[in-house]
C-alpha cells in the first residue's frame, strides 16, 4: 500500500476511533412481508468515514460474495453475518479488503447489506454498502431451504450506498 495511502486510511481509523464508530452495530431492520429488509439509513460515522476515504455514492467494484467460498459454484450463504473480500479497489479501499454485513435469504433474491470494511494492515471503519448483480442473478435457486440461499455465482457488484432501501 502507498504510504500516502496508509497514512489517509490511518487516519480515517484515527477519525473513526475518536468518534467511537469503529464498532458498527447492524442494530434492529424491520423486514417486509417477504422477509426482505426494509429502509435503513446510514450512520452519519460511516458518512463522515466515507467522504474521507473518497467513497462516493454508486462507487463500486467487484466481491467475492463468501470468503470461505472463493470462487465457488453454486455457493450457499445463510441469514445472519458475511465476510466478504473485495477482489478490486474500491475508493482508497484495496483489494483483499474484507467487508463485513449481513445477509437476508426472506424473499426471491439474498439481500447483503455491508456495514464494515477491514483493510489488509488497518483498522476497521464504518461503511454503507450493498451488493448487487443485475438480471436477476442474485436470485436463490429453488431448492434453497429456509435461511438459505444457494446463488449461481461467488462473485458480485458491491456499490456504495448512503441509506438502505
């Protein structure tokens, strides 16, 4: 990493630790009717994090959905916390960058929300992020039981966010 780099993400850290936010807590989701999450906003640490690590909203790169389950296929992810590893930059964030969150398997498509990014040789900081993949393919396979979801592919778009819808 640039040390230009490792001092900026350092002191994001440094920011973040100040304001007590390092910690990020998914907290309480209301879900829909089909068991999918509803709106949630984003913090304003994870905001104030953001803007200085030039994370805008719609930024994105490419994630390997599991890291326990790299280029895998199908992959089955379960409801509750995911670990999941960036596999481009993202921002001043690098690749190998884990991203913490949450998966819901309720309704016809998993839903991840991410809330935290750990990168290699840093702290964690607060993040809002979810992952996305167009025509349908973050959809479940129909033999996917209850707090499950068994996707065709380990990889997926990840984009920055400034509030869950």
């Amino acid at each position: 990493m640039p040390m230009t780099q490792a001092l900026f993400i350092g002191s994001v850290v440094l920011f973040g630790a100040a304001s007590g936010c390092v910690a990020t807590n998914v907290g309480v989701v209301a879900l829909r009717p089909d068991g999918t999450p509803g709106p949630q906003e984003c913090p304003e640490e994870a905001k104030k994090a953001m803007r200085y690590m030039k994370l805008r909203v719609g930024n994105g790169a490419w994630v390997e959905l599991d890291a326990n389950q790299i280029k895998s296929k199908p992959i089955t992810l379960y409801d509750g916390p995911i670990e999941s590893m960036l596999q481009g930059q993202l921002g001043t964030l690098e690749s190998t960058t884990r991203l913490y969150g949450q998966v819901w398997t309720g309704g016809p498509q998993v839903v991840i929300r991410y809330y935290e990014a750990h990168p290699p040789d840093s702290e964690k900081v607060p993040i809002c992020a979810v992952a996305r993949l167009s025509e349908n393919q973050l959809r479940k396979r129909p033999e996917s039981l209850p707090g499950t979801a068994i996707l065709d592919f380990s990889v997926a778009g990840v984009d920055i966010v400034d509030s869950f819808r």
